[in-house]
C-alpha cells in the first residue's frame, strides 16, 4: 500500500521501532486510507509476534537435547541463528563425525558434481545430496557474508563469553568468507553462484566449532 501511493519514510527502511512510531502517526493523505491503514500494521504485527512464538517454541526442545552445547556455539558464526544451527545438526548429528571438511560438504551436497572420460575433467552443478533442508538453511545462512567483516560491540558484548578457539573461528570465518565473496563476485560470479561456494566454505567452520564443543555420550 505504501509503494502504491508512493509513500515513504526518509529514515532507514526496516520494521523497527522508530519506523513503527511513523507508521502509527498517520502517513496516509486520506481519510479513508487511513482508516484501512491500521488494519495492515495489526496484521503485520499478527504475524511477527507469531514467528516469535515458534521460535520459541522451537528452540525450547533444544535445551534437552545432547547435542544442544553444538546448537548453542554455532550461532558465534555470523548469519548461523537457531534454525541455521539445528537443521544441519539434526541432520548430521556430530558434525566431528565426518573426517575431513570436505566429507562434510559432500555429505550436505554441497560440493560440485564431476564428470570424466579419460583424461577429461569436468565440473558440473552441485550434487544436491542429502538433507536438502540442511543445504538449504546453510545457503540462507552464508548471505550475511556479502557485507565486509566488521565486529560490532553488541556481538563482542554476546560473544565474550564464548571460550577463545571459538571466537577465533568466528573472526577467521567474517574475514575469510567475506573476502571470498569480493573476489568471487570480481571475476565474474553471480551472487547466487558465490553465496553457494561460502556456503560450503560456512559447513567447513561449522565443523571447526563443533570440533571445540565437548558433547556428552
């Protein structure tokens, strides 16, 4: 509705608390719009209060279960939150199971397919095995890479009490990864193409924290 009759907030784009304050003042140049407007506000906010729910509701079972300190490390990483962390976890179980990084990523199918005729070698598209619930959260999860490695105090504040090999894999993953995309992104990549490739790379440091997280038998 707002597109529609090109009205616009001038401060940041976002459904926080300053851009719910101007929304409730009354932006519509009609009455009657106005009087319609309220209803769209009560029905966005319906449906945040609602996700808030479920995602409460989701991560209670978590905390009984005996991989909840995994679930509970991974999201140091940037863009790995709750659903990020459990999806590939819940698939896999212990992550530390796999041998190499790179049995992880082909287990979650994340590597590219190859074909080959004698001395000719040739990489395809993903191979898109197995849990693709688990591919998929990881592909949503490694978007936040596409902004340059910073480290606000609000994360450092939520992060300072993590043991120190995990926040060293976190500062690597933000540098690494967000590197990555740049140069990706440079020779020619298109997003979708890069965001895969970090993708892959994200499973691999999923890996290294797990790897410092004691889980009980």
């Amino acid at each position: 509705m707002l597109r529609r009759h090109a009205i616009r907030d001038t401060g940041r784009a976002t459904w926080g608390p300053a851009p719910l304050r101007w929304l409730s003042e009354g932006v519509c140049p009609t009455p009657t719009q106005q009087s319609v407007f309220p209803a769209y506000i009560r029905a966005v906010t319906a449906h945040t209060d609602r996700l808030q729910r479920l995602a409460q509701a989701r991560h209670e079972p978590v905390t009984a279960w005996r991989l909840c300190p995994v679930v509970d490390a991974l999201p140091a990483l940037r863009g790995v939150q709750c659903t990020v962390a459990v999806t590939p976890v819940a698939d896999r179980g212990d992550l530390t199971r796999c041998d190499t990084p790179r049995h992880l990523m082909h287990y979650l199918g994340l590597t590219p397919a190859e074909y080959a005729s004698g001395a000719r070698r040739r990489q395809g598209g993903l191979t898109q095995t197995g849990h693709s619930p688990a591919r998929r959260a990881l592909v949503e999860g490694a978007w936040a890479y596409r902004y340059p490695a910073q480290g606000r105090r609000h994360r450092h504040l939520r992060l300072e009490k993590r043991p120190k090999p995990i926040q060293d894999v976190r500062w690597q993953a933000q540098v690494r990864l967000c590197t990555r995309y740049r140069q990706l992104r440079a020779r020619g990549k298109t997003p979708p193409q890069v965001v895969v490739a970090l993708a892959r790379e994200l499973s691999a440091l999923m890996g290294a924290i797990a790897q410092q997280v004691p889980v009980t038998a």
